[in-house]
C-alpha cells in the first residue's frame, strides 16, 4: 500500500511540473495557432492523439464529425435534443457539462477553490457591488475536461449588459494544481458575467477561468474573441436577452466555470462534489417557490 501511494504520488509530481513548469502562455499561443490549421489529415492524427491521453473523448453527439481543424472539434456542437433542458421556474440548471467541484454556502466572502485553499470574493470579482450581493450566498465551481463538450449556455432566463474579462496568467486548473497553487483561479485569465435576471435579490453571476492551452473564450454578444491579447481589466458592455438553456458561448479547449448565486437559492439535493454533470440538468433550486 505505501508503494502505491508513493507511485500516486510520483505521478501527480509529474502532472503537475508537466502542465505548469512550462511557459505556459507560449505553449497557450502555440496551441491556438495549431489547433485552427485546417488540415483534413492533421485533424484526423490529432483527434487521434488526444484520444490517447483523453479516453473519454466522446463524439457520437456531435452534430457532425466532419472537423477542419483540432479547434473545430474543440468547439464542436450538439446534435439537436442531445441535452435536456430543466424548464422548471424555479430551478437554475448546469451551464456546461462539467465536473461538479468545490461547492457550497459562500462563509461572508470566503470561497473555496480545494480543501484547506480559501480566496474571497474580492480575489476574485472586482465589482464591490458584486462581492457584497454574494456575501453567504452559494458557490459551485464547473470544470469541463478537455474532452467535453464546450459550449456553455444560460442557467436561468437572463439578459446580458457587460462583462468584464481580466488579464491573468494560465495555470492549469485540474485538480492536481488546485491543492498545490493558492488562489489560482484568481490569478487566472476570466470574466465575470452578471446575469440579470429581473430581480435584484435573486441573481446569478458566472465566472468562466481560462486556463493553459485555453486562454480563449468566446461570447456571441460581442464581436471576436476574448484571449491573451485582451491585457487588463476590460468592461466590455452589449446587450443580449437568452431563454434557459440559450447558448451564450464556448471555451476554445476546456476550463472552469464558476457560478455564484445569491443566499435565496440551495443546492439541488443530487448535487456532490465529483459528479459529472450536464448541460441542463438542475443544478439549484429556488427555496421560495414551491
């Protein structure tokens, strides 16, 4: 048993060094740039390779399998009624497919990203007036593998104002990382995206975290992408109106996202950390509406 232990824990060294002890912005650019040469025969070697270190790529829902490049699998879409939408009112449904992470009731502005490695709203969010909305509210942080699917798609009915995407490095966010980098998320490129949901006090904010190979998102309410280039913290405002379940945008590869809700909303029973979650199924439940 010590042996294995010590093997296991050999290997998460490794990970770690692998996929952070790198120029990871340099590797990031390159990933982009290769990822959108369109090359029948390259995609085909690529696809291949990543189904080696990522066995459960899964392309059967694909609405087609016909890729120009690695970046148009990256982002490849969903055959139509490939996920079922919650349309109950009082429920706020997954975003994304992801896996459930760290979650639960935020302690005043005190979030968690692993056991034992806390940031705070602040950390995080710079809008004062967002970091007090969510003050012992909820949290729960989405990771999308690399093999998901990578659109993501309102939680709730919602409009879109602005947005505000901030400059940051790309630390890998997997698991391994999370328990060695304190406040990684916040050292992370992100945007913080308020929804408006029509009630002030019933509210939602979603904070997709790029992270290396994908520092890149884009969002149909604004005009090209969001990436390494977008230095600074950029208040970017449009105007947009999504039903539940709209799509809103996609990670060019996979990352996280977080979303935070405020104290008048609770976890939907089923909800554990390790799930593996997807889009559209509920997530949280208004605790005043029956």
């Amino acid at each position: 048993m010590a042996r294995l232990i010590s093997c296991l824990a050999q290997q998460e060294q490794l990970n770690f060094l692998l996929t952070n002890r790198i120029p990871r912005r340099w590797l990031t650019q390159w990933m982009g740039w290769f990822s959108r040469i369109e090359s029948t025969h390259l995609t085909r070697v690529s696809i291949w390779l990543w189904r080696l270190f990522a066995d459960d790529l899964e392309l059967s829902e694909s609405k087609t399998h016909a890729f120009t490049s690695l970046h148009d699998c990256f982002i490849r879409e969903l055959k139509t009624g490939a996920r079922t939408i919650d349309g109950r009112k009082s429920i706020v449904i997954s975003p994304c497919d992801a896996i459930v992470g760290a979650h639960g009731r935020i302690e005043g502005t005190t979030v968690y990203q692993a056991k034992g490695f806390p940031y705070t709203l602040s950390d995080l969010i710079p809008d004062e007036a967002l970091q007090d909305k969510y003050r012992d509210g909820l949290f729960v942080t989405l990771r999308l593998k690399s093999s998901m699917y990578h659109r993501f798609h309102a939680p709730v009915d919602c409009q879109v104002h602005e947005l505000n995407y901030i400059s940051g490095d790309t630390w890998n966010v997997n698991p391994i990382a999370l328990k060695r980098i304190e406040k990684l998320y916040c050292k992370n490129e992100r945007a913080v995206v308020p929804l408006d949901t029509g009630d002030a006090e019933r509210s939602i904010t979603l904070v997709p975290v790029a992270a290396i190979l994908v520092a890149s998102m884009k969002f149909h309410c604004l005009n090209g992408d969001l990436d390494l280039r977008s230095r600074g913290s950029n208040h970017l405002y449009c105007e947009a109106s999504y039903n539940k379940g709209d799509e809103m945008g996609y990670f060019q590869h996979g990352s996280t996202i977080i979303l935070f809700a405020t104290s008048h909303y609770a976890f939907c029973d089923d909800i554990r950390e390790g799930q593996r979650i997807s889009m559209g199924e509920p997530l949280l439940r208004l605790t005043d509406i029956c």
